[in-house]
C-alpha cells in the first residue's frame, strides 16, 4: 500500500529493518492532544553550533479509523501497535515524513513514547531526535526520488 500523507496518514516513518524498507503512514490524534493533527518539532542549538532536534507526534489506533480523505483505514489497532514499536526501538536510521518535509537520520532515544490504550482506541505520544549531525528537513518527494536506483544525480539528490 502507497502511503500519501494528507489523504491516507498524517505522518509516515521508514527504515531498513522495518515493515521490509518500506514506508508506513500513521494517523494522528486530530480532535484533540497536545499536537493535535500534526508534529511539533524543536531545535536546540548548543554553544559549539551542534544542533539538537526533538520532533513529537501523536499517533491514533484504532480498528475504526477514517483516513484523512474519508476512507475507512486499513490495518488493525494491534497491526499498527506492533509496527509502531518496532520503529520506536531504532536509535538511528529513521526518516520521518511530515507535511513541512522529511527528517533523515533519527532515532528514539531516551523518552520515546507514551501510551494511553482505552477500549476503542491507542494514543501513543511518540518523541524522536537526530541520532547524529542535525539535517533540516528535506522535500519529499526529492527525497523518495533519492534511492541509488532512482532517477537523479549524485549533485541533485539526498542518497540513502
């Protein structure tokens, strides 16, 4: 399945040992929550110019889900649940794909997630942050055009 954000998910994670290489796209919490429909993300530039990056979001499962275009969602509550702490156990090599652009290089380190499961529905408060030297955020689609098979040049791409 082809994750689009906007229509089928809010926010879409990648990294090579996860769901095979390929992407996934999640829902967030919309109606309410502290980053209701969308991600925060904090830089945090130290005095020898590293900078740190802190991005949060808040992922909602459930077996009922409608996907931003209307479309009833695919997967089920525990599918996602699995998948989801599968990629918050990377400390590297996550790429996140938001509405401003795509993350490279992230990792779940230290706090990575909060968890409230009621009878119809998780809400899982997600944190990641730069697993290294601090990369601002890339378009996405250059980036997804980016794979050594793909279709640009060593001077007009980001490789992965």
């Amino acid at each position: 399945m082809k994750f689009t954000l906007g229509a089928n998910c809010h926010v879409r994670l990648t990294h090579a040992e996860v769901n095979n290489g390929e992407t996934y796209g999640f829902l967030c919490q919309q109606e309410s929550g502290v980053f209701p429909g969308g991600v925060k993300i904090t830089h945090e530039v130290d005095s020898a110019g590293g900078t740190r990056l802190w991005i949060y979001f808040d992922v909602l499962l459930s077996d009922h889900s409608i996907n931003p275009d209307g479309s009833a969602r695919e997967g089920s509550r525990a599918g996602e649940y699995a998948l989801l702490m599968q990629y918050m156990a990377k400390q590297n090599g996550l790429v996140l794909d938001t509405p401003v652009g795509s993350f490279i290089n992230l990792g779940a380190i230290g706090w990575t997630a909060d968890e409230r499961h009621t009878p119809s529905s998780s809400i899982v408060k997600c944190q990641i942050n730069n697993a290294g030297v601090y990369w601002p955020a890339v378009d996405t689609t250059l980036l997804e055009l980016s794979l050594w098979d793909g279709t640009l040049t060593w001077g007009s791409a980001f490789w992965r």
